[in-house]
C-alpha cells in the first residue's frame, strides 16, 4: 500500500515545492484536482510534479470550461453528454501521466430524475443511466490505461450510492473493464456498520482510497481504526495508494506542516501494524 496527498494539502509555495515536500516526507503519489484552472493547469501540474513524486490520481470531473460536472444521473441528455465528455479528457489525462485513474461521484444530494412509477422508480432509471455510463467510460479508461473510479459517498451528500456494496453491484452490473471503486474511509466511517468487513466484501473492486479520520481531519486525529482498515486491504490484496482528501489541523502552516506529517509517520505505523 502506497500513501498519496492531495496536491492542495502539500506544504509549498510553487507546485514543485509541495512535490519535494512530498518526496521529503515519503509520500510516493500526488493527487490532483480536476478543478482550478481545468485541463491546462494539470498538465502543468504534472509537469512538475512527475520525476519528483508520481501522479496517482484526478479527484473529480470537470467539463470543457473547467466547471463542476457530475450530471451523469441528470434528465438532461446535455447535461449528461458533458460529464461524460469532461470524464473522457480526464481519463486521458490519467492516462497520459500514469495515474490510476479518475475519482468520480455519481451525483451530489438528491435524485434530479422524475419518479415514473410503477415503470421505473427514481433509483431504478439511475442504475440504467449508471450502467449505460460504465459501459462507454470503462473501456474507454481501459484503452488509455487507466480506470474510471466512482465514489461512494454518505448520506449527507449523495443519496445514491453510499455503501461499498452499492458500488459493486452497479460495476458488476455494467460488466465493463476499466472500472473499480474509490473507498473513502471517512465516508465509509458513517455509511459501513463495519468498514474491514464492507473492505473485504468489495475486495478485488477497491482500486484506490481516500483518507481522513472521522472528524474529516488527518488520520490520527479521531477514532476510526485504521489498523483494522489496512489490515482488511491486505488480506484482499490491494497494493495501490491511499490518497488523504481532509482538513489538517493546525492555526498557521508551520503546525499544518507539522501535523501532516505527524500523521504520515501514523499511518505508516498502522501499515506496519496491520
């Protein structure tokens, strides 16, 4: 197992100073944003980052003007065809700079479909819109060499897939290659009555996580176990990177800095522990 940061929680003034930082600290992946200046400003992203610390990851979706694109659950064909094409530039950026892949929630809050009643309920036209999604991003991932990485989240945010096992029965549903499932242990923190047990359920379906404690802050500021987390990853066999996607405490940079990695040297422990 791999431990990765996002970009934007790095230490630095310049992209290659939160590179080095990030090398310094033996941190062996970046995450970027697909937000923040689009397309151009990843690749001058990757640019610096790539030699100094790989990049692991793209969070998120953005369409061709740089915007927020997660309409893929949307009535609107428009709407729809822009995610997909905003996730298509994504994977192939992916591609391109070696990443794993992109991380993609379906949705945000609420169901935007109609209720078609008794034909098909809300939850039911979402899971062919998701299907029919898959089917067209995964192999295109797969042909950039990359994967397509949907994200359960929790309750409070999305509504559609919150559980780990929501996630793989619409990827094993949609039957494409190119496609596994983002586990984020903070999530997973409210939605899993036992995150190992939901872990090892999903098993050869977990291609990437995120981390954060249950106060949404860096590992080792609340109660989740990672020990039993990473543990659970083991014994299924994943070897791939644990991204952090939270706050870091701290009043100024210097004591962000410092808590960060205070907590790297904890999940290493925990990795070992486990």
């Amino acid at each position: 197992m791999k431990i990765a940061l996002q970009l934007g929680l790095i230490p630095g003034k310049s992209t290659a100073d939160k590179a080095k930082w990030a090398a310094d600290h033996g941190v062996e992946g970046i995450e970027v944003s697909a937000f923040g200046g689009g397309l151009e400003a990843m690749r001058r992203q990757a640019d610096e980052i790539n030699g100094i610390v790989p990049v692991c990851s793209v969070c998120g979706n953005a369409d061709k003007n740089g915007d927020a694109a997660f309409n893929f659950l949307h009535p609107d064909k428009a709407k729809r065809q822009a995610s997909i094409d905003g996730s298509k530039a994504m994977l192939e950026f992916c591609g391109q700079v070696g990443a794993v892949g992109q991380i993609v929630p379906p949705i945000f809050g609420g169901p935007v479909v109609p209720d078609l009643s008794p034909f098909m309920t809300p939850l039911q036209l979402e899971d062919e819109l998701m299907i029919a999604t898959l089917q067209e991003l995964g192999p295109f991932a797969q042909s950039h060499n990359t994967l397509l990485l949907p994200e359960p989240l929790n309750r409070y945010e999305q509504h559609y897939l919150r559980r780990q096992r929501d996630g793989v029965r619409i990827i094993e549903k949609a039957g494409a290659p190119g496609v596994k499932l983002l586990s984020d242990l903070f999530h997973m923190h409210i939605e899993e009555p036992n995150t190992p047990d939901a872990l090892r359920e999903a098993g050869k379906h977990v291609g990437h996580l995120h981390l954060a404690d249950n106060t949404r802050m860096e590992p080792g500021t609340g109660d989740i176990n990672f020990v039993a987390a990473f543990s659970a990853l083991k014994e299924i066999g994943f070897t791939g990177f644990m991204a952090y996607e939270c706050g870091i405490a701290g009043e100024n940079d210097a004591e962000k800095a410092a808590n960060l990695a205070a907590s790297l040297d904890f999940v290493r422990d925990c990795i070992g522990r486990a």
